[in-house]
C-alpha cells in the first residue's frame, strides 16, 4: 500500500509547512531584505536536531499497535480482545437489567415503584405471586389468611420444589400498607454469611402507639422486609469469580516453546561467538554477508395400616389448588382445577400420593389444623402444635398434634439408626429385617413411630421449645437438646421405602467413567441419606463398598482430629499399593458441609491443630468415590480447588444443572453445564454445554479422547519438523564460516511451514481416528492410555525431539558425505570445477530439502491410522508441485546416486522410529494398541475368510473376550487395567431429571 500521498499532507499540515512551495529563501544571519526588496515572508524551517527513533512518547502505544496490526497474524489477538470486552459488556448489560428491575416497597403508606437497586436494609417490599426476591427478606405478611408463602430455591441450592414459609406471627395480620407502614420495630440479626440454611435472628415489636385494627376481611398484604442486599446477600456470598483458564494442552506446549525458546537463543550465541572466534584469527578470510424424571421413580411404597395416619400427619407437604405451578398446567380434571401435593422433598410428596392411593388422603393445612379424609369418607382434623423439622444430625423430623379428642400425639419418620435407639416397643425385629431387605434392594427406607403425650409432658415440651427458639446464642445446640429430650421413648409402627429412579443411562456413565480410570466425586446440597442412596443407585458406591463416615455427628462424638487420623489409618491399612488406586481399595467417604468447614478452617488457624487438609486429602485418595453432601454453593467450589491444590495436580471437571453449580463449574479445569430443568446459568457459565447427563460419556470418552491424541500429535509434530527443518542450517554454519549463509532457498525458507508441511499435519488434526468411535464407547478403559496429559509429557518430547535432531543429522552429514564423493554428478562423469562453484551450494541446500520434506511427511503418514482420499492428496500432493530451482533439480537428479541417496538418507530416518513401533506394540502394547490390532485382524478375516454355508458372512469370536462375537470392524476389545490416572469433580445432577 502507497502512504506517500498521506504522508506529503502530514509532512505539510502537521509540521507548519501550509505554504509549500518548490523552492526556499533563506535570510543570511536572520536579517530582513531592504525595503524596496522582494516582500519578507517569515518561514519556520526545523531545528538541527537528529532523530532517528521510531517513537515518541506521546505517539508509542497508538502507532505500535497500528503496526502491529498490520500483521494480519496479530490481528486474532486484537479480535480475542473485542470478543472478551463484548462478553463483558454483556455481563454489565445483564447486571443492569437486574439491577433496574421493578420492585414495590412501602414508603409512608402508599405503594412506590422504584428500582431493585435502590433498595435498602431496613425497606419494607411487597413480592406479588411468582416474583423473584430483590434481596434476602424477612416475610412480615402474607397474601394467604395463614400467613404461609410458597417459595422455589432453584437459584440458591438448586432445588425446584416448593418450599414452604411462615410470616411473623404478630404481623402476619396485616391487610393494608397503612397497617405495614405503622409497624415500629427492630430485627436483630448475625452479619452476613454464604451459608444458606442458616439464619439467627430476633424481631422487637414496640407497641408504643395504638395497634391496628383489623380492616374488612380478605387476604392479608403481601409483604417483607429487607435484611441483606446487594453483595451482602447469600446469593451473592456463594458466587464465584469467573477466571480465566487454560487447559493441560496450554501449559504443555508454554513448557516446550520455553525449552525451544532456549534452544533458539543457545544457538544464536553460539554461532556469535564462533563467528568472532572465527573472525580473530588472522589466517582466515572475512565472511560474505548478504515465527427427574418428574419423580415418578417407580415408587413402590409399602405402607401398614397402623401407620396411615403418621404418614399422613408427619410432613411438611403443602396442597396446591391453583391450575398453573411455574408456568405449567397441573391438576385439571375434567376442566376444573384440583389439589395437588408439593413439597420441598419428593419424597413426602411420593409416601402421602401413596396413603392417598390406600384410602388415607391429606386434605389440607386450614387455621393451623391438619385435615384427613379416612377410608371411610370422614374428615379428621387435628391441631398442629409443633413441626420439629429434619436436620442431618438427627436425621429425623416430627410434628405433635392435637386430636379432635383432646389427645396429644407425637408422630415421628426419619432413618432407622435414629429411630431404633428411641424405640420402647413395636415389632423392631420383623421392621429391622425388612429394612434391611430394602436397602440391599437400592431403595431410601424411612421408619415411623409416635407416643402419646399427657398435659404435663406436652406443656414441658413447649417449654423446652420456646426457650430454644428465643435464644440469640447457641440456637442450634439448645433446639438439640430440646429435640432430644422430646423425642424418646418411641413405640415402632413400620417402615417405607422409596425407589429413587435416575436419569437415562446415568448409571452406566458413572460406570465408564470408573473404568475410564477417573475418580467421581458427588458435591450436593441434598440430605445424606439421599445423595447416599442416589449413589448406590448410580453405582458410584456398590453393596461391597465400606463407606467411611466424616459427618458432624461423628466429630460431635470424638474429635475431629481423632476421626481423621482413625479413617486414615484405616484407608492405610487395607492399602496394598501406593499411590492413587480405584481397583484395589473398596472405600467410599461421606463428607457433610459442617465438617468441611471444620477441616479447611482448622487449617487456616494454624499448624497447631494439625495439617487436616493433607490428611483429608490422603483418605479422599484411596476412595473409590467421595460424597459430599449439605454443600452451599461456595463450598462446592471450595472442594474442586482443594483438589486442583493437591500434590497430584490432577485435572478436574465439575457438571452441574443449577445456578448453585456455577461456582464450582467456574473453578474447575473443564466446567460443563447441563440444560435441564433448573435453569440455564449453570450452561451459561460453563465452557460446554449438554442436554443430559449421559451425553457426558461421548464427550469424554470418544471426542476428548479423539482432541487429545490429535492435538499432542500437532504440538509433537510442529516442534519435531521445525528441528528437523532448523538444526541443518545450525550445523551449516560450521562449513560456511559462520557468515549466516542460509542452507536453503529463499522460497523454501517461506513455504516450509506454509506448504510443504501445513496440510498433512492440519488435515490429520481433524480428521484423524486411532480407534473407531464404537470401540472407545465399549472401552473405557482406553481413555487410562491419554491420562495424565500422557502424551504430552517430557518423556515424550524429548523422543520427538531427540528424532528431529537425529534425523537433521542424517539428512545433512548424508548429503555432506555424498557431497564430497566426486562420482556424485551428472551421469557418473567427474564435475569441474566451474561446475562446482556454480551448483555446489544450491545443488546440496536442495538434496537436503528434498529428504527433509520426504521425510517429515512420511513420518505421519506413519503415524495416521485413519485414511481418506483427502489425507492421500494433501500427503502427496506437494510432492508433484514443489520444485522451484528447475536447472538444480535437472543436474542433480539425472544421477543414479542422487536417485539412491535419496532414498537411503528418507529410509535411514524413519527407521528408529518404525524400529520403536514394532518393539513397543510387540512387547508392551498399550490397551489402544491392542485394540488395533484386534481391530485390524477382525478386518483381514473378514475380508478373506468364507462364510458360513449359505453365504451369509457369519461372526467371529473376539479374541479379547471369548464370550462375545463381533461383525467385521466392531469385534475391538481392549483388556488391560490400570491406575487411576485422573480425578474429576462432579456435581449433583446425577440423581435430577
């Protein structure tokens, strides 16, 4: 491009020079011409001062960055720059779109539109039906005469159903914003913290003025009161920054380009040297100078009669009237609406559906009475008086209620090791057997019991649970104690059990993935018992697997320093091997939120308490599989660093469906997102996206497998052809004075790396397929062959590059031994030495050249195992079109010698390389290997081996596994086991829809 023309009008308007004319007046010594003389036009001429810098200081960033961006090689990095400012400008989009949403608040008894961003602690907003939170809030009233809210988590822990939630009592009477508005009072609270299950606090209601009257009756107003915002809310306390990553395959080839970097730098001061060597001594001349299923899950409850009326009673399931439940019709019969169950666990939706079946159907929740409709078509109310809500630690929930008889009853369900130890009587054994029976059956068991209550007993109980809610310190440890004191002395009325159906083919991906030599872990923020049970039915834990327990219940009994050190020599002593292992040991840990904390923050305190994290991480290493349940978001991703810190490094990944797997897919190496029923955040913020679980198995095991042997071949190749291509002419300079003379032509030295090489290597890093796809999803065990970045590693490239250097050698002290045999000429005759002068140089620059490109694609052509007539043009095809120096190329090749050196030096070259191929395959085949060759000999017999009589081409036996029988290319089976090369994390969606 001509800049001339831009450059003049610069030169003229920027530098003072408007008036141009083609010639100067110059004034000697500055002195005016005398009057009467030509006119005194005054002219500005540029000072004596020498510049010969490129840059300013003012014009270095703007005019650098236009010349580099002439490259056009440059230009990706100015378009990877626009691309991550637009993606965050999208992000600031879609903070202000959240930020500027509207939302209703109470200001001086009137209702008043502002913007979610403006509010503060302290303001009193209005949420109507199907609204998302602004902030965290304290429900004050609500729009149902009972003062309860149903409210979907799906943002927080990822859960969908329906949760339920109560007002205050003393203002959930309020009707109207006067009545909102006249309220005086305080909330004391804790400050902000991420966990989302935990909040401590205490309302003053000052009762100075006159209290409201009750207004006209109807529905109470919707309303509540903001206590955290902004960044201070637990949503936000659970987000994870988002970093930036960078794959194996990236930090490999950083280490090698480093390597080749001082490779390249060692050359160049070699040869400076050499040259001033050369240079000083004075006998020498001077050289020449010239880059969920819906839940459905099979239920198969069974249920006893004595026990319809707990399961009945014991829940926290809310019945739901309306036609619509998040946009979605349901309970329409007959084109009426009719009730229908929710509930914040699946399960006491599933055992009440089921008494429903069986002739007891739960009714409602009306004015605090719980109403049944018995097999007989009677209604029966009773009087809830207290829910005793589940938590991990009991692992048992209970309500106490009040019959229409004036009758005090308990009613309690939850896991049979918290319920036996509470029972007095009942038929323990018969229940005993039968929950075990279930449990080896794969199914969730809960056990159900009750005891009547006196006056006494029932007013002390009430006591116990007034005393504990009120209290601002220990809250948690007083309700404890208050729990345990009530819930004893139990009489056994039966048991149920849940069959908890997963996701298409979930098990069996699990399972590849086991064999794949990865290790699972499971983070959720379900109950243990579910996500233990969802884990067996996925097959990440088998009946043979002895589960460890680190739980808070556990470490409430001893320490957790004993815990830890009891587990790990208990993992110790069964170990057999060291280092990591999933074949050997049977172990599986279940790990809560609570004791995590304890572990990382007993770390963070100081080494006085003991390296707990190493020692968590040391039993983590001779499980089988880790579950980690009663996560917050946070913690999920507190997980995957501690094991991307690990002494290991290994490489992790994390799936997940819901926005509280963001954090964790954020932190790990590969984060995946599944778009299912629980959003699309976590898709959003992954770096792959899947429609199911078990679309994970093809991504890993066929398409990872297939991008990691193509790009370690391109990174290896790339650097073993440039060695090739680079250390001859390294080596010339020892025969040329070190003048810098280049061995090759000009149009060689361009078109390399453009022509001769770029398409074999490009086409075979698309394209290629070491295995068939069919095989690699039968075997998942061929994946252990690339684990642990396996083909990247520095054994690895040295061999490459030990090759490139070895074959560099032949090609040129070859050539150079050839060279210097005066029979190497035109027709067998002796060359002048005019003949010499003009054609030596070229002659031997070409004879090199010509090995090296013969060679270096014949080198992957070698190793190209999938072939198709695109991979035979872009081999073969420079070969037909290449040579430039037409007259160089005439006298050279109209040698018989020339003809056989060619041939030797290419046969020379490859042969170490075919020589390792064949002792390697033939002594210590890898599992890929094995599977070629299976593969191969199932082609061959197939093409030569007659069918059956009738001609039907029939099936032979697989050799590896002489059970089954394979069709021509798809008998390929791989058996061969290995360690544990690879530790992925995972996330909860093994067990949703």
């Amino acid at each position: 491009m001509d800049f001339s023309l831009l450059r003049n009008i610069i030169r003229r308007y920027c530098v003072g020079e408007e008036n141009w004319v083609d010639s100067r007046t110059v004034y000697i010594g500055h002195k005016e011409p005398p009057l009467g003389a030509e006119a005194y036009i005054p002219q500005r001429y540029p000072d004596n001062r020498i510049v010969s810098s490129k840059y300013t200081f003012w014009n270095f960033i703007p005019k650098n960055l236009f010349e580099q961006f002439r490259r056009i090689a440059n230009f990706y990095f100015l378009v990877i720059f626009l691309v991550q400012g637009y993606e965050d400008w999208l992000r600031h989009k879609a903070d202000c779109s959240i930020n500027e949403c509207p939302v209703d608040v109470v200001q001086q008894g009137k209702v008043v539109r502002t913007q979610s961003h403006k509010l503060r602690v302290g303001d009193i907003v209005m949420v109507r039906e199907d609204e998302t939170f602004p902030c965290d809030l304290i429900l004050l009233s609500s729009s149902r005469h009972d003062g309860t809210c149903y409210v979907t988590t799906t943002s927080l822990d990822g859960e969908s159903s329906h949760k339920t939630y109560y007002a205050i009592p003393d203002t959930m009477a309020f009707r109207t914003e006067q009545e909102v508005d006249s309220l005086h009072a305080t909330i004391e609270c804790e400050q902000p913290q991420p966990d989302l299950y935990k909040f401590v606090g205490r309302i003053n209601i000052y009762k100075d003025k006159e209290e409201p009257v009750a207004s006209n009756p109807g529905f109470s107003l919707p309303s509540a009161v903001a206590v955290y915002t902004g960044m201070e809310t637990k949503m936000a306390l659970n987000y994870q920054s988002k970093s930036q990553k960078r794959s194996a395959v990236e930090k490999s080839m950083n280490a090698f380009l480093i390597v080749y970097l001082c490779i390249l730098i060692s050359k160049a001061v070699i040869n400076t040297v050499l040259k001033y060597a050369w240079q000083w001594s004075p006998d020498r001349d001077e050289p020449w100078y010239n880059h969920r299923t819906e839940n459905e899950r099979q239920r198969h409850v069974e249920h006893e009669d004595l026990f319809f009326r707990a399961l009945c009673l014991c829940h926290t399931v809310q019945v739901k009237e309306e036609e619509t439940v998040d946009g979605i019709k349901r309970g329409i019969h007959q084109g009426r609406p009719t009730s229908f169950y929710i509930s914040s666990s699946p399960d006491e939706v599933a055992l009440v559906e089921g008494m429903k079946r069986l002739g007891y159907t739960y009714l409602r929740l009306r004015d605090n009475y719980m109403e049944i409709l018995n097999k007989d078509d009677e209604i029966e109310r009773f009087e809830l008086l207290h829910v005793l809500n589940f938590d991990s630690v009991r692992r048992r929930m209970s309500v106490i209620v009040k019959s229409s008889s004036d009758e005090y009853l308990l009613f309690c369900k939850g896991a049979d090791s918290s319920i036996f130890p509470r029972v007095v009587s009942g038929k323990v054994e018969q229940v005993k057997a039968r929950v075990e029976q279930n449990a080896v059956e794969g199914l969730r068991t809960l056990c159900v019991a009750y005891k009547r209550l006196s006056e006494s007993e029932y007013q002390e109980a009430c006591h116990h649970l007034n005393e504990a809610k009120l209290a601002l310190q220990d809250r948690e440890q007083r309700l404890a104690q208050a729990y345990d004191i009530i819930e004893r002395d139990f009489v056994l009325l039966g048991a149920t059990a849940v069959e908890d159906r997963l996701q298409e083919k979930a098990a069996d991906t699990i399972e590849s993935l086991h064999k794949a030599g990865m290790k699972v872990w499971v983070l959720t923020g379900d109950k243990m018992e579910t996500a233990a049970a969802t884990c067996y039915a996925s097959k990440l834990f088998r009946r043979s697997t002895q589960i460890l327990e680190l739980t808070k219940k556990r470490t409430e009994e001893q320490s957790l320093h004993d815990v830890l050190f009891e587990l790990n020599r208990t993992v110790l002593r069964q170990r057999s091997i060291s280092g990591l292992s999933v074949d050997c040991l049977d172990f599986g840990l279940i790990i809560d939120g609570a004791t995590l904390s304890a572990v990382l923050k007993a770390n963070q305190e100081g080494a006085g308490t003991g390296n707990y994290r190493e020692i968590f991480l040391e039993i983590c290493r001779n499980c089988s599989a880790v579950l980690c349940c009663r996560m917050a978001p946070l913690q999920k991703a507190q997980i995957v660093k501690l094991i991307k810190s690990s002494k290991e490094h290994p490489i992790t990944l994390a799936i997940g469906d819901g926005a509280n797997d963001v954090s964790m897919i954020l932190e790990a190496h590969v984060g995946i997102g599944i778009m299912g029923k629980e959003g699309r955040q976590a898709a959003r913020n992954s770096d792959y996206a899947i429609p199911k679980f078990k679309h994970l198995k093809k991504m890993l095991l066929v398409h990872g497998h297939y991008y990691y042997i193509r790009i370690a071949e391109l990174v290896q190749y790339f650097f073993y052809k440039n060695v090739c291509f680079i250390f001859p002419q390294f080596l010339y300079q020892f025969f040329c004075g070190f003048s810098q003379q280049p061995l090759y032509d000009t149009a060689y030295l361009t078109l390399y790396n453009i022509s001769f090489t770029s398409l074999p290597i490009l086409l075979y890093s698309l394209v290629e397929q070491h295995v068939t796809m069919e095989t690699l999803k039968r075997e998942p065990s061929l994946y252990r062959d690339i684990a642990k970045n396996s083909l990247l590693r520095w054994p690895v490239f040295l061999y490459w590059t030990c090759l490139g250097v070895f074959d560099a050698i032949i090609f040129f002290f070859g050539a150079y031994f050839l060279f210097d045999n005066t029979t190497f000429t035109s027709n067998g005759q002796l060359m002048t030495t005019n003949t010499q002068m003009m054609f030596g140089n070229w002659t031997f620059g070409t004879l090199v050249f010509t090995v090296l490109v013969f060679t270096v694609t014949l080198k992957l052509a070698l190793d190209t195992h999938h072939w198709t007539w695109i991979n035979h043009f872009v081999i073969w095809g420079p070969f037909l079109n290449y040579q430039r120096m037409y007259y160089v190329f005439m006298q050279m090749l109209s040698s018989g010698p020339a003809w056989l050196s060619i041939i030797l030096l290419i046969t020379v070259s490859l042969l170490p390389d075919v020589i390792k191929k064949v002792l390697c395959r033939a002594m210590c085949p890898t599992a890929t290997e094995r599977a070629q060759k299976v593969r191969a000999a199932g082609a061959l017999e197939g093409c030569v081996a007659p069918g059956p009589a009738g001609g039907g081409g029939g099936s032979e036996r697989d050799p590896l596994h002489p059970d089954r029988t394979c069709e021509g290319d798809s008998g390929e089976k791989a058996a061969r086991t290995y360690d544990s090369m690879m530790s992925n994390s995972h996330s909860t969606p093994l067990s949703k829809p």
